[in-house]
C-alpha cells in the first residue's frame, strides 16, 4: 500500500475546496470554507460552471480578516479550451490564435486571484491545469509548451485534468516542466485509473479527485466504508473520504455546508487518530478497501 496521505504533512489536509457550480455564492462560501480550515482552492477560467472573479473576491476578503494569508494557501485553476467553455461568456475570444487563447486566459486567472485588490504585482497561481486534452496530441504539447514559459514566476507547477494514461505518459516523456497534479473522476467507469494512479505514483505526480462521493454510491455503502464509519463514529461520507486519501490521493471537496466544512476536516484528523490506536483494524478495513478499486 502507498504511503498513508493521513499521515500529516506539515502543510494542508488532503481536502481542496472545489468551486465548480456555486455561482453567486462563491466568495462566501470561499470564505466559509477557508474559516473553516480548508487551506487548498480550485477554480477554472470557465464562466460557464466556474466564478474565478469571485473565488479571488473570497481569498481577498480573507487575507483581509486575518484568516490565512496567501502564502499558507494551494491556490489553482485551470486553462479551458473552446470546446468546454460557453462561447458566448469566456476569458478569450474563440478565434484568437492559441498562444492568445491561452496568454489571455492565464492574464484573466492572474487578475482574478490576485492578491491584492488594487494592483496585480505578486500575483501567482500555485497550479495551472490544463481542463482536458485538446483534439490532437500535438495540440495539447503545444499548450503544455506555452504555459510551461510561466513557470515557475507567475504559475509554480502544471497539470492536466480529464487526461487517460496514453496522453499522460507521452506529456510526461515530451514536456520540460513535468506535469505534478492530474485531477480526474475517481469512479467505476475508469476503474479507478488504477494504472494511471500507479503512473502518478512512480513520478512524483500528485493525482487529485472529483466525484469522490457522487459518482461512488456503491463505494458509499460498501462494507469497509460502513464498519469504519461506525467505529470510528462518523458518517459514511466521511469515512469513504478517509479511505481514498489513504490511498495518496487529495480529494476536492465542494460542500456548501458550512457544518460539512469543519465535519469533514475535523473527522479526518479524527480518523488519522484511531488508526494510530487500532492499527490491526484500520489495515484490515483499507486492504478490503483496496480489494473493492484495484484490479
């Protein structure tokens, strides 16, 4: 089993705070989640399902109450291209050449998540992810190949999202700055990107999840999920949680509940604690864990 993500690393929970689909309630619930202890924040330069003006708003307004600063924060987004963005409300114009597309959407996630309302000196993004792959492999090194000019001044790493194994191996082999986050569904319809997770693991790359508890109902209910939760006392969303992040994986998390916020971070210390007491059990628990998402 790879190393336990439960174990502290001295930085941040294995949690980030996921702002797809909050509309209007995103720079409240940006901060909510930061006062509640969440020190990682994902966006996107993608009105169509993200609000990246007002994620930067709640960081702003956060820095400015004394909840965190920006240097205690992991704070990324995402280049989309044309073909997941709603033409009609973008960051760029869909017929600007790519470099443009591309140079105007990294200026536009500069501005919004800058730190300082009145001026954008300093400005940085911690990770920029490349939404999915373009159409053509030679397209997607083209971006890679643009974006790694920002590294690491104005961007700090790169990564790709919604990307199979294939593509992964082949940005990996090909690109200067290598890629250190994939974010992908983690469900059964790509079995758990067992290889991929194995691929990420073997070079240094960190995987990241969505649809940890939506696109797992079965998982959700499965029996390692139930008889941790039970033992340990909490819910089953939380335990299923806890087993993924043993797995080395950071999961978003984009509760809109303030209660769920504090529950979720304060059960997977708790956790973290009963494992260290119940050692022959949490094995037992997580290896039948392993058994339900590895091939």
């Amino acid at each position: 089993m790879e190393s336990s993500s439960l174990e502290p690393d001295g930085v941040r929970p294995g949690f980030i705070y996921g702002t797809a689909w909050k509309k209007d309630r995103t720079k409240g619930l940006v901060k909510e989640a930061l006062g509640a202890g969440f020190r990682a924040v994902d966006t996107a330069a993608q009105p169509r399902h993200y609000q990246e003006d007002l994620v930067g708003e709640g960081l702003r307004e956060a820095y400015a109450a004394g909840i965190v600063k920006r240097e205690d924060l992991h704070i990324q987004t995402k280049y989309t291209s044309p073909a997941g963005q709603d033409l009609h409300n973008m960051p760029y114009q869909p017929t600007d050449p790519l470099e443009t597309q591309i140079r105007t959407s990294v200026a536009s996630s500069l501005k919004n998540l800058r730190p300082n309302e009145d001026s954008e000196v300093g400005s940085y993004i911690d990770c920029l992810l490349l939404h999915s792959p373009l159409q053509t492999i030679q397209q997607t090194l083209q971006v890679w190949q643009i974006l790694e000019a920002y590294v690491p001044d104005k961007i700090r790493y790169l990564g790709i999202s919604n990307v199979s194994l294939p593509i992964l191996q082949v940005i990996q082999r090909e690109a200067k700055v290598k890629p250190s986050v994939v974010q992908n569904r983690f469900y059964p319809a790509t079995k758990y990107d067992a290889p991929l997770r194995a691929f990420c693991c073997e070079h240094g790359i960190k995987y990241q999840s969505f649809w940890t508890l939506t696109g797992n109902p079965k998982l959700l209910s499965s029996d390692p999920v139930s008889i941790l939760g039970k033992a340990v006392g909490l819910s089953n969303s939380i335990a299923l949680y806890a087993l993924v992040m043993d797995l080395g994986i950071v999961v978003l998390n984009g509760t809109t509940s303030a209660q769920h916020m504090g529950e979720d971070l304060a059960g997977i210390k708790v956790t973290r604690e009963w494992a260290k007491e119940h050692v022959d059990l949490w094995g037992r628990i997580t290896d039948e864990f392993g058994s339900l998402i590895e091939p």
